[in-house]
C-alpha cells in the first residue's frame, strides 16, 4: 500500500506535468496561431521543465499498478535529470534572444557544451553523482539528491544560478527599464524564471513530505503560467 508520503510526492510531481503540459500546448497552439517563433520555444521549455518530475510521476504510477518502485532504482534520477539540458539550452535561448540577440550564439553554445557534459555524467557516472534513499520499498517513492561537489551538482547549480541572474534578474530589469503592457510582460518572465529556480533548488533538497508539496503547488501554478502569460502575444 503506498504510504501518505508517497502519494503526495508522486501526485504533486504529476500535477506539475499535467500543468506544464497544459500550458506548453497552449503556447505552441498560439506560436503556429501567429507564427511567434520565441512562443514554440516556450512552448518546449515548459514541456521540459515539467518533465523533470517525470521520475516520482513514474515511481508511484508504478507502485500503484505493480507494489514495486522504479527497478534498477539509477532510472529515477535518468527519468528526471535527462530533460535538464534541454531546458536549460531553451531558458537561454529565449533570454538570449528576447536581451543580447547579437550573442545568442556564443551564450547558447557555451550552454550546449555544458549541457553535453552534464548528460555524459548522469549517464556515465550516474552512481557518483546521486545518492537515492528509499526507507520502505512497496510503500514510499524513491528520494533522490545529488553528490556534493559532484561534476553533475556542479553543474546544475551553473544552471541554476544562470537561470537566475540571466533570466529572473535580467527580465526583472528590463521590466523597470519598459512601460506599459511590455513591462507586465517582462515582470511575468522574471516570477516565472525566479519561481522555477527557487522551487528547483528547494526541490532537491527538501525530502518528501507536506513541504515539498507546497513547493510543488507554487511550481505548478507559478511557472508554467507566468511563462504564457509573458509570451502570449509576442
């Protein structure tokens, strides 16, 4: 049977996916509406970012239908992690393009290397860099953290901190710098970014329970949301 705290952690982690899909098809729908190319790639963005919370979505679909969690338990974190890269690749594209268009190329490269690097480590040197825990096998979903001062963890706060100066700090700024429904606009970005950061950190180190469900509930309404509300009508 699975526990309370399983059920919280899986059913916040597919709330964040059915939102974020919701709302990534919104913004795809709209970007072939009026062929706004920043608008498909928040589209994407949204869509990955929700799939980083593929792996508790799993884990307790799993235990529903088969008493048994995700199995070899590395899985979890390649379920989750694996769509890191492609969200971040997408986060500075769309900063990028919206704030130094003239240096997207070498921002976005730069980012596509580190991306590359971070997948070759959660594939490759996946036990060196999570630690999982799983207290009651059959009952509870999976917990998983990073190795401290791992490669990986190195790396996903570089993309976290980027996220945050460059896209929640950045947009914050340009909203001062603009008026009117363009400054709206810009402040949508900077809570959507500053919300995906904060909740992401927070994510990953609160272990499941009522706290984490909350963080979730503000992941899913906040992000996605904020994001389509700040391109809509680009």
């Amino acid at each position: 049977m699975v526990s309370f705290i399983g059920y919280l952690d899986g059913i916040t982690a597919i709330g964040i996916i059915l939102s974020s899909t919701i709302f990534g098809i919104l913004s795809l729908y709209h970007a072939r509406q009026l062929r706004a190319k920043l608008l498909y790639v928040a589209g994407l963005l949204i869509f990955f970012v929700g799939l980083l919370w593929l792996g508790p979505s799993v884990d307790l679909m799993l235990l529903l239908f088969t008493g048994k969690n995700i199995s070899p338990i590395y899985v979890y974190s390649l379920l989750s992690y694996v769509w890191v890269p492609a969200a971040i690749i997408c986060a500075m594209y769309l900063g990028c393009e919206i704030m130094v268009p003239d240096k997207k190329k070498i921002i976005v490269g730069v980012y596509v290397v580190l991306a590359i690097i971070f997948w070759y480590f959660i594939f490759f040197e996946n036990a060196n860099s999570f630690v999982f825990k799983l207290d009651n096998p059959g009952q509870d979903t999976i917990d998983s953290s990073f190795v401290r001062a791992s490669v990986a963890y190195l790396l996903i706060i570089t993309f976290l901190i980027s996220a945050l100066i460059f896209l929640g700090i950045g947009f914050a700024i340009k909203a001062k710098q603009a008026t009117g429904d363009l400054r709206k606009k810009f402040r949508y970005l900077s809570i959507g970014f500053i919300i995906f950061v904060v909740c992401g950190a927070l994510d990953s180190v609160i272990p499941p329970g009522i706290a984490i469900g909350f963080v979730r509930v503000v992941m899913m309404l906040g992000f996605p949301s904020s994001m389509y509300l700040g391109l809509k009508t680009t």
